[in-house]
C-alpha cells in the first residue's frame, strides 16, 4: 500500500448535501418525472413519497441518471396502532409504508423514497432489478411483516423458521411475552 | 451407563472417586458460541482468563468428542432443533452450562423469536447469570460443575428424574394444521 | 452370512474351521468385478453440502450450503435467522432511554456504536444538540470499541486461517481496550453508555492515562501482528487473490466498510459525511486495491492505528462542559438533586417508568461502525415508545457479497472468504 494511495479520497461535493433547500434538485427531478409524488423534508432530509407501482422505476431512474450507486436499505412500516400519524399533505396514509434509503457517492448525498401499501393488497415492485442488494433486505420485509415483491427472485422467509406461520412484526402480531413468575407462583411451562 | 451400573459399595468408592476426578479434570467443552456470551466465552479460554489451568480450553468442533456443552447466547427458533441435535450427539457422561441470562431464561428477549430458557430443551446443570457474564462470573459456574462432578451429585440427580430432566412438549396439532393452510 | 451365537461359543470357532467353512452361505446376487472411471453423467457434477449452523469457523450462526464442483465451490447460499432475536419487536415495547440496552446487543463486537446511532436517530427526532463534551466523549468510546472490535477481527482471522496463536495474541490487546472501557462505562461489553441526550456518567478521574496506557499497548500489538503475518508466506498464500471482489459489485449489492475499501473505494462515513466531531480531528482513510482478504485484513488493522491517532487526540482535546444535555424533559437530573427537590425526584420517576415522548416524524441516519455503514430508521407517533426501530445492519448486507466472493474458490479458501468478511450475527438476524 503506498503512502500516496492515502491521498486519493473520491471526489465529493465540498459540504455533504444533508440540508437540502425546497428545490433539491433529484426530488425535483422525480417529482417532475412521476405525477404524484409529493417532497418532505424531514428534520433537514429529502424524501420523496411516490406511488408504489412506480417504485421499481424510481429506483432505476435514480440509479441510471441521477447517480445514486448505492440502496442502503429498504425497510417497511406497520402504522395500525400509530397514535399521531404524521403525513405530509398530498399522501394518501395506508396500513403499510416501504421505505427505501439511497445513497449517491459520486454526489455525497441521499434521498428517501416512501411509498404507501395498503393492507389488503400487500405488494410492491422489487428493486432487485437494479439493485441486487434488496435481495436480503426485501425477503426479510417479507417474512417480518408479510408484504410482497413482485419480481424478487426467491421471496422465501430469511430470518424466521420455513415452517413459521404468521409475520412476527406486524402490530397486529402479539410479542409473545412469558409473564413473570415469583417465588412460589405454578410455573407457567 | 458405565460408572453407575456398579453397586456403590466401600469397595467402588475409591474407584468412583477416581473416575469423578478424571471427568473433573478433562472436561472438553463443546463450541456453542451462539451470540455476545460467545465474545466473552472466547475471552475466558483466552491468556488472561485462562481455561487451560483446568485442562478446558481445547474447545471440540464435533460434539462427538465433547462433554460440556456451553449455550453461550440466545437460542433462537430456528436454532432450537440445532441445538437438541448437537445435545444428542454428545456421548454420556455430559453436561450443560447455561451461559448468560438469554440462555437461562430468555433473558431481556421476552418475545416470539427467542426460547424463554434453553432447559426447554436440553437438561441444564448450571445456570450463569450475566448479560453478558464476565468471564470471571463463567469460570465460577465451571468451578460449581466441577464440584458437582466430584461429589456425583449431578448422577444422582439425573437418576432420579428418570427423563433426564427436560420434557419436550410438541404440540404437532398446530404444526400440521399450519403446514396444510399455508 | 449369519452366525448363530450359543452357549458353547468357545467351540464356535472350531466348528466354523472344520465344519461350517465349506458350506456356502450365499444369496442369489451376484458379484461383479468391474473397474474404469466413473461415468460423470451418472454420478452428477455437483454436490451440496452444508456448513454451520454450529461449525468452528462460521463467526456465529450463519449456515452456508455450498454446492461443491469436487473441491471447487460452485454457488453459495447463505442461510441466517439463526440467532433472529426479535429485537425490532422488543424495540417497540421498550421506551427511548431503555431502547439503547437492545440495539447494543446487535452488534455485539462494537456495542457502543449501535448505541450511538440509535441516539443520534433519537435526538435527531428530537431536535436536540448535545453538547461538545458529549461528542468528544462519544467519539472516544466509539474509536475505543472499534479497536476493539477489529482487534477481535484479528484474533479470529488468524485463527480460522491457522495461525492459532493470533486467538492469544489479540485478545490480550481487546482485553487491555475491555479494561479501559469497563472503567468508564461500567461494563466490558453491552455497555448501554451513550443514551438520547448524552451519556449515562462522565469520564472516571485518571481516564486519560489509562486511555493512553492502552494507546501505547495496543499499538504494540498491531506491530507484533504486522511482524507476523503480513510478510508470511503462508499468510500470503491463504490470502491473497482469495475472495476478490470489485467496486461495481460492491456497490450493487449494497456493501460498505472494509470490504468496500479494499476494493479501491475510499468511502469511509467518518469523512464523507461526518457526524460527532469527526471533522475536528485527523484521520486517514485506509483503502488498498486488489480487493482480496489479504488486503481486508491490512485494512483492519491499520484502522486500529488510525483509532488510536483519534483516541490520542481526544485526550488531548477534550472539552470541559456537561457530559449530556441539561434538557430536563430528556436527562435524569443528577441522583444528588432527587434528595433535595420533589420536581427532580417526579422527572426521574417519569422518565425511568414512562420515558419521554418523542414528536411524531421518522429519519434515518448513519454511521461508519467497524463493519460498514450502520443506520438506523426510527419511526415515531409521538408516544413514548418508538413504531418502528429498524437497524441497518452492515453484516446484513455484507453477507451477501459472500457468493461472488466465492466462485471458484477451494472449500479451504471459503473459511477464508466468511472470515474477512468478518459478520456479526446478532446484527445480521436482529
């Protein structure tokens, strides 16, 4: 390893673009392109709320133009039992929100794309298409909390049992807690 | 099994007590490092707190070969047959030492996805608390088996509840109904 | 054949010699010598077999099933859920302050950085700055838990590679960084120390000495590591060119830290996007070329040199001031006050049994832990206990580089390939 390798960083923006200001320019690029979307800016980060069917194409879209090299994660949300939902205007809140984080080197900056699912139609489009590494992260939305990839390959559980019944993180799905005994209590096994 | 098929008499005593002090002082444990009681259990065979002075730190990869299984961690669901397999494999005599509050009782994890309890499972023979116990508080509960093998106490224990201690309830009901619904 | 054993087994023998050995006891099948290669389209190209859940190299309980080319892996597929512990479930029963005790056992090589970034997540929520203490002291037991963390690397490593000693040798220098951290947090491992607000207790008196006590010895170590390893031809023939890997495909399946630096990707969080006081000390960014375990073991260990540069320069540098933020609604007053003042005494009962409420709003952010980019999503409906607690786990996708990594590699090399990939699997299953 030579002394002038330590030298050559990747080019990034000079201050990480982490604030974005109301015209942040990729949410702008993918309000314009997809009717509907609505921007929210999140204790200073970008996100974008689209409607599910696009998803995949976002995903694309922002990988293929705007340079974001990288899925960090995607995640889902079960809202039943929300006290205050927060919302922003122009979003219709359903049971179930996918959230899917990206990340730009090239540009140092990220976006959040939201999208809401209802309950009783549970799908959304895979993004394994453009990004391989949904792969792990889209099963395990599955298996926790039940909602559908169309298009992911092997959308098997990962992290519970084959044979589990049920998705363990959805609200509606109880802890399962063993209620605690003392001292001269019949033991609850 | 060998040792407790002979009649105890003033005669096997001393060979009994012979036998206990050879199980005592070569336990092989069983690599069953499973989550952070892990971290620590390597800490306790490594140079500082060392597991060689009671001739334990050859951990044996195949249970075939070990005595002590040491549940360091939470057993999970899927991990729960894997573990009652492991436990089979092992040749009598053997023991097991439950390591860290999770492998107890569940610990902190009262929920769907952990066994509130490895004696669930497999029969414990001592139980060390911590989250995760230091290496020191692991020592400890090696040093009670180790007194609980020289007095044969463990034996007699076993011999009496005849099941070997754990009931494993399975209720296939539920098992068969969910796998023809699924 | 069939022997029947009887009583009179001493003249068993005899008789067999003498009289039963001339009768042909045979069934009807006959035998056939036949002899050439085995015909490869009746046997099949591939085998599958299994490795782990409970094996000696497998870094936890991950479970691969390899399909095997004689000694040549074909594909692999990780299986995990091993250890799933629900945490993202327990995490909503549990309110904002008892929150750090279950996302420390995550990652439970580097506790404290999963403790950091559920704080920050939380105070970001919030709305809350902690005060420049407080991030230098964070930034401290961060680096500390990250040598830690990549000094259990090495010891592993080595092991699983065949050079057992390195076990010895690098828990001797974890357990001297366990017993500086056990002095200011409490514990050695699972600190729960850095809560939403701050931390739970400020630096010992003398920490300074003992932190670069540890410095000295620690550095030591790396040296003697270095000494034995990185210029041994063994070493250098079990790892280098073993599980290579490219930027392109680091990025694709989502991969960060060390296995994304060894690719010629200098991306480290610390410096792209820096949090704490990152941007206030002097670090360097270690990235090598080819891509392979060789050069993800060099990596990590001159990340161990470049923590002990910031650990130096935190206790050089480290302001005076609140060790947390005086926010009441947030911070437990001090245990003297709850004698003297009935309000202290109600903020401490509210906020130990009910927690404090947190506005209603979701954010993700992230942090460079020593595996990758650790991130977590919080979700909350202003109550006092979080909707969603999702932990991005590095390993969790880092896993994934496992199967390109070991195309054409020997069974011997995929140790190799789980080794330096170097997966924690409490965070890996959660």
């Amino acid at each position: 390893m030579s002394d002038d390798a330590r030298e050559n960083l990747p080019e990034v923006d000079a201050a990480p673009d982490l604030d974005p200001k109301p015209d942040d320019e990729v949410a702008a690029a993918v309000l314009e392109r997809f009717a509907g979307s609505v921007f929210h800016s999140s204790h200073g980060q970008p996100v974008v709320y689209v409607g599910r069917e696009v998803l995949a194409e976002v995903a694309a879209m922002l990988h293929d133009e705007q340079q974001f090299t990288m899925l960090v994660d995607v995640t889902a949300v079960d809202h039943l039992l929300d006290g205050e939902r927060h919302c922003p205007a122009g979003v219709v809140p359903e049971r179930f929100e996918v959230v899917a984080n990206f990340l730009s080197h090239p540009r140092n900056r990220r976006l959040r794309v939201v999208c809401e699912v209802p309950a009783d139609d549970p799908e959304v489009p895979s993004l394994t298409g453009t990004y391989p590494g949904a792969d792990f992260a889209e099963r395990e939305v599955y298996d926790l909390l039940g909602i559908r990839f169309r298009g992911h390959p092997d959308l098997t559980r990962i992290l519970m049992p084959d044979d589990w019944v049920g998705h363990p993180l959805r609200k509606d799905a109880a802890p399962s807690r063993v209620p605690v005994t003392f001292k001269g209590d019949p033991s609850p096994r | 099994m060998g040792l407790e098929s002979l009649g105890h008499s003033f005669l096997t005593a001393p060979l009994e007590d012979l036998v206990r002090w050879a199980r005592r002082n070569s336990v092989f444990p069983a690599t069953f490092g499973l989550a952070c009681c892990a971290i620590e259990m390597m800490a306790t065979g490594a140079a500082h707190y060392d597991l060689a002075r009671y001739g334990m730190e050859v951990f044996r990869a195949s249970p075939r070969q070990a005595d002590l299984m040491i549940v360091a961690g939470r057993v999970s669901q899927k991990m729960a047959p894997v573990l009652r397999q492991v436990y089979d494999q092992m040749v009598e005599p053997k023991w097991v030492i439950s390591m860290g509050v999770c492998a107890s009782s569940g610990g902190m994890f009262n929920n769907y996805a952990i066994v509130q309890g490895v004696d669930q499972i497999v029969p414990v023979d001592v139980y060390v608390p911590g989250c995760p116990p230091g290496p020191e508080t692991l020592m400890h509960g090696i040093l009670t088996l180790h007194e609980q093998i020289r007095t044969g106490a463990i034996l007699a224990r076993r011999e009496a509840s005849a099941s070997g201690g754990a009931e494993i309830q399975i209720d296939t009901a539920d098992l068969v109904a969910a796998r023809s619904g699924d | 054949m069939s022997t029947q054993i009887d009583d009179e087994s001493e003249d068993r023998l005899e008789r067999q010699t003498t009289e039963g050995a001339q009768e042909i006891h045979g069934s009807s099948r006959e035998v056939v010598v036949t002899g050439g290669p085995w015909p490869d389209d009746e046997l099949g190209d591939t085998m599958i077999i299994n490795m782990g859940p409970q094996h000696p190299s497998t870094h936890g309980v991950l479970r691969l099933m390899m399909e095997l080319d004689s000694e040549e892996v074909v594909r692999v597929k990780p299986v995990i859920g091993y250890l799933h512990t629900g945490m993202e479930k327990t995490g909503e029963e549990l309110t904002y302050v008892q929150g750090g005790t279950n996302v420390t056992r995550m990652d439970y090589a580097s506790p404290l950085s999963n403790e950091l970034v559920f704080s920050l997540a939380v105070e970001r929520l919030l709305d809350l700055e902690v005060p420049p203490r407080a991030q230098w002291m964070r930034m401290l037991l961060v680096e500390l838990s990250r040598m830690g963390s990549h000094l259990l690397f090495q010891a592993t490593n080595g092991m699983d590679l065949g050079a057992v000693s390195m076990m010895l040798y690098g828990w001797r220098e974890r357990e001297e960084v366990l017993r500086v951290v056990e002095a200011i947090t409490g514990l050695r491992m699972n600190n729960n120390f850095i809560r939403p607000g701050g931390l739970a207790a400020d630096l010992p008196d003398g920490w300074q000495d003992a932190v670069l006590d540890v410095c000295e010895v620690v550095e030591r170590g790396v040296a003697e590591y270095d000494a034995l390893l990185s210029e041994n031809p063994i070493w250098l023939e079990r790892t280098v060119g073993v599980g290579v890997t490219t930027t392109q495909e680091c990025l694709d399946l989502s991969i960060t830290g060390p296995i994304l630096r060894s690719t010629g990707f200098a991306w480290d969080l610390r410096k792209a996007q820096p949090y704490l006081a990152y941007d206030q000390v002097d670090f360097d960014v270690i990235y090598t070329e080819n891509g392979d375990v060789f050069d993800r073991y060099r990596i990590r260990l001159y990340e161990i040199l470049e923590s002990i540069r910031i650990v130096r320069q935190c206790v050089e540098r480290m302001p005076d001031g609140d060790y947390r933020v005086q926010d009441k609604k947030v911070t437990p007053p001090p245990r003297a006050r709850i004698d003297e003042s009935m309000e202290a005494l109600i903020h401490h009962f509210k906020l130990f049994t009910e927690g404090f409420r947190v506005p209603a709003g979701e954010t993700y952010v992230a942090i460079e832990s020593p595996r990758g980019e650790i991130g977590c999503y919080l979700v909350s409906d202003g109550s006092g206990r979080p909707v969603r607690v999702h932990v991005r786990g590095p390993s969790f996708y880092n896993l994934q580089s496992m199967s390109p990594m070991m195309q054409g590699a020997l069974v011997a090399d995929a140790v190799a390939v789980i080794s330096s990939v170097d997966p924690i699997m409490g965070e890996v299953d959660r």
